[in-house]
C-alpha cells in the first residue's frame, strides 16, 4: 500500500454519497412533493427558494457537515485537493441532487462540489452515461469523473459498496444519518417564514390538510411518514429507513460521528503540503544539479529516509492504518 501523500505525482480527490450521508433528505424531499402538489407555479415557489426553504429545517442537515465541506473546500484552494465529487444512487431527477449540492455552496461560501455521478438508472432509463451498474464501484467513478488511476480517494458514504474497497481509496462508512420532525412542525415552519406568507390566512387550513393527506399523515395518528407516501415521492433515496432518532443522546452521537469523519479526512490530506513542498524542492536541484555532486545528493536522500522512517515510528499504529490507502473505517 502506498501512503497518503506519499507521491509528487498523485492527486487527492474527495467524494461523497448524499442520501443520509450529507443529511436526511427524505422527509424533506415528501414535504417539497406536497408543497408541489399544493401549487400551481411549484418551480418559482419552491425551487427558486431552494435555500430558504432548507434553512428553515436545519435538523436535516448531518452535524459538523458544513464543517467538513469548509475544510475540504480549503484543501482544495492550496492545491492539497484536486476535485470534490458527489457519488449518489439518488432516484430523483437530476435537479433536486443539483440543488442540494447549490445549497452546500451557500452554506460554506463557496462552490463546494465540483461534478455530480448520478444514478446509472431511474424507473428503468439510463440517467449517468459511464456508469455500468447501480452498484458504486472504484471502476465507474474513475471512469466518470476522469480520475487519473495514481489518485487517491477519500469515499465518505453510510452504506457498505464492495465495488469501492479499492487500494487507492480510503473508505469512511458512516452510521446512516436519520433525523425527522414532525408535520406539524414542518407546516408551522413553513407558515411562519416569508415562504409562507403567500398563503392567506383563510387558505391556512386548506393547506395544511393538503400537505399533511400528501404526506400519509391524518390528525388522529401519530405523525410518521406513511411508508406508501415515501416510496411514491419522486425524491426519496433508495434503503431509506423510516423513523426519527428524536433523542437529544442520538444526536449527540451523530456530532461525535461528524467528528470522526472529519478526523480522517484530516488524517487523509495531512502530509499532501509537505509533499508538494518536497515536489518544489526536487525541481530547484534539478535546475541546479551542476551545483550538487552525487554523494551529497545520497547523503540527503538518505537523511530524509531516516528522518521519515523515525517519525512513522513513533506513530501510533491505529493513525498509521489510516493514512494507508485502501483502508476502511467504519465510524
């Protein structure tokens, strides 16, 4: 295994899954579907306010994300990064993938992922040309987003895909993010923002029981998304579990989670400057090896080999795993 970093000539790219990965947008994606099947001009209502609307329901947003987004975003300006990707077996249109991506950017400040890989198929069509399968597989990426096969890959997603346990590619499973909230919070959320104060006060109850029908939920049950509602949105990811965490000690562990994952990350491009560095050093002997005879050339190959060899060793063995590529880290 070659170590991060550990090559002038590799690249570093980082790509994530979005569904329970990025957040939890299948609650989201059913209440946008209402609000679609409420309006009549859905795309000036909704999709123009995209961001707005989102804001409204940070609960949907994985803990620490935006954090780890900013982080790599900031790898790439200093070069440490090549490209930041999304990976998504998202069943929806191409444009709802599209606007949680634009929605990332407005977050963190700037333009955050640099291609989106879409599902191979959705009801049977082919959506993402070079992709093979449904299945993520090490293949399929490269060949998509035109990766060089010397890149490493840092793959942060919640499920496990065989296809991606690669020896260039640092695999970060982590636990499916899930977290819902009640319809009636989404509705007040909604009625109380200036999104929401297009609808009068005499329509006021006319929409909320269109929203909460759409959305499986009768006033006399308990406000879980119906099964049946979930699967005919044309938003909802594949292998979504359905259910709310709702407990403060959950999202508690979730934060730990986007801890971890941002601890790896960090571990992934940790020795990509003093790589690039090393790259700018070897180019100024080059141009001025007149300057340098062999035997100092060997003698400071040889230092650096010491030095390197005597700073791995003093690390602990669980850290050394992690900056080998092929690794996979279940957080």
């Amino acid at each position: 295994m070659l170590e991060i970093g550990g090559s002038q000539l590799d690249e570093n790219y980082a790509v994530f899954d979005v569904d329970e990965t990025l957040g939890y947008f299948s609650q989201f994606g059913a209440f946008v579907d209402a609000l679609n099947n409420y309006y009549s001009d859905f795309s000036r209502v909704v999709f123009d306010n995209f961001n707005e609307l989102l804001d409204l329901y940070p609960e949907f947003i994985r803990p620490n994300m935006i954090e780890i987004l900013k982080y790599v975003s900031e790898k790439r300006s200093e070069g440490a990064c090549k490209g930041i990707i999304i990976y998504t077996n998202n069943q929806g249109p191409r444009i709802w993938v599209a606007n949680i991506s634009k929605y990332f950017d407005y977050k963190v400040g700037t333009q955050v992922f640099d291609q989106i890989i879409a599902a191979f198929k959705v009801n049977g069509k082919i959506v993402q040309e070079g992709r093979t399968t449904q299945n993520k597989t090490y293949d399929d990426l490269v060949r998509v987003a035109n990766i060089p096969k010397t890149s490493q890959i840092c793959f942060v997603d919640d499920l496990d895909h065989p296809g991606m346990r690669h020896p260039n590619v640092l695999y970060i499973n982590v636990k499916p993010y899930v977290e819902t909230l009640p319809t009636s919070t989404l509705i007040k959320r909604y009625l109380d923002s200036n999104l929401g104060k297009n609808i009068l006060p005499e329509n006021r109850e006319k929409f909320i029981k269109s929203i909460k029908k759409r959305m499986g939920v009768n006033d006399d049950e308990n406000e879980r998304i119906a099964t049946l509602n979930l699967q005919e949105s044309n938003f909802i990811s594949l292998n979504t579990p359905v259910g709310s965490s709702g407990e403060s000690s959950a999202i508690q562990s979730y934060k730990k989670t986007g801890e971890k994952i941002l601890f790896y990350i960090k571990l992934f491009f940790k020795n990509k400057n003093k790589s690039r560095k090393s790259h700018k050093l070897h180019m100024h002997t080059r141009r001025n090896k007149h300057r340098a005879t062999l035997k100092d050339k060997r003698r400071r190959l040889t230092s650096k080999s010491k030095l390197l060899k005597r700073r791995t060793n003093a690390n602990d063995n669980s850290v050394r795993k992690t900056r080998k590529i092929g690794a996979f880290m279940r957080v």
